[in-house]
C-alpha cells in the first residue's frame, strides 16, 4: 500500500495533518471532552488519512468515515486494520445519500468546510444531515471566521508567496486557490480547472444556516463549534 510519508505531496500532507500539529491536539482533546459521556455514533464527513476517525474508534465510538479518495481510505484501513464502515463519496455530491442513521455528531473537520466554495452546497448537506442525525445530533464543524479571518487581517494571510505556497484569490469573493511548486510563482487569476476554496465569513456562515433551519452554538475555542438544526 502507498505510504503517506511523502514530504512534496500536498494532497498526503493534507490528508494526514491538515492543522498544524498542536491545534489537532487541542482539537482531538476538545472532541473527546464533548464525548465523554459514552460511545456515540459519529460521522467523519471528509475523513482523510483517519485523523480523527482513528483515535475516536479506539475510543470506542463507532465512527463511520466518508472521503471522495481511494487513497486516503485506503490509509485509514491500514490504521484501523479492516475497511468497515468506509464509504467512498464525495460529500458535495447532492446526488447521493450519506450513510444511514441516525448519528449523535456528524463531523466536518480538518477545513473541509472551506471545500464547500458554494453556500448552497452547503444548505445541502445540512438538510441531508438533518435526515441522518438523531433529535439531540450535532455538526461540529471548524469556526473559520474565528480562526483565519484574525490570521488575515494581521497580514499573516494573503496574497504573496509564503514558503513555497502562493495563495491566490477571486477579485470578486472570498474565494482562493493555494499553488505550490512550478505553480507557486504564478500570481496569475483563478482558473477553474484548480481546487477553489472559501474563506466563509460570520454573516455568509450565519445566513448560510439561517437558510438552512440550523443554529449555530459559539464554543470557547474556535476549533470546535456545534451546529445543530433548530426545531423551534
């Protein structure tokens, strides 16, 4: 089986370690205190490499991972051992059902928020996941507003090249692209052919939800926070 271990390959990067170091400890350390009650059933929407999924399995919940890539699967049952409860597919593929339920916390983590460049893919799957979550679900998502946004307007994002990556960005949203190698040194206009990610805003995030019937619960540290459908 491929390894990981592959220091010029963004996507192995990116599917393994997506935060840096300590926030995936600060934020595996926050998913656990949130769990601590007792095994739940989780869904890892866009599991990657198993960061999560892996050590939430040897927890004892039962955790059902999701990732578009072969590749990355293919390294979490190497981690875990088997393939059970692995599902290949895309979570922005409006088409297609997620896994059935219901689950007590569906997550959406490691910026996979930022994926979902379109606010009504994102209305999408919330509305999916409200069929697959149990009544006291949860989607535990990334605060993106509260953590880049403090990042950009202190200057330590933005256009430029910065350690071999250029981040690039729509003249009309807020919308960039993160080229590296050959490609760093083109400053050049989005193009569609590449990965687009977006920066979501607090009132996108909020109108975002409202559209969708959800609510959003503001944690302490903007590596956690809840998100569950308003009932009313």
């Amino acid at each position: 089986m491929e390894s990981y271990e592959h220091p010029d390959d963004q996507f192995a990067r990116d599917a393994r370690m997506p935060l840096e170091p300590q926030e995936h400890i600060d934020q595996l350390k926050h998913l656990r205190a949130y769990f601590s009650d007792g095994p739940r059933r989780i869904l890892d929407l866009g599991c990657g490499a198993g960061r999560l999924l892996i050590p939430l399995r040897r927890d004892g919940h039962h955790v059902v991972g999701l990732d578009h890539d072969s590749r990355a699967l293919n390294w979490v049952a190497e981690g875990c051992g088997h393939r059970d409860d692995l599902v290949q597919q895309d979570v922005r593929d409006q088409s297609l059902p997620l896994p059935e339920g219901p689950f007590d916390a569906a997550l959406l983590l490691g910026n996979t928020l930022m994926e979902l460049v379109c606010p009504n893919a994102f209305v999408n799957l919330l509305h999916r996941l409200s069929k697959c979550l149990s009544r006291q679900g949860v989607l535990i998502i990334e605060d993106i507003p509260g953590l880049y946004w403090p990042l950009l307007s202190t200057g330590q994002w933005g256009d430029g090249l910065a350690e071999g990556v250029r981040m690039v960005w729509s003249e009309r949203d807020t919308v960039f692209a993160l080229r590296e190698g050959a490609e760093a040194n083109n400053d050049g206009p989005l193009h569609p052919d590449e990965p687009h990610r977006r920066l979501w805003t607090e009132s996108l995030l909020s109108q975002t939800l409202g559209q969708a019937g959800w609510a959003s619960i503001q944690a302490e540290d903007p590596l956690v926070r809840i998100l569950r459908p308003d009932y009313g």
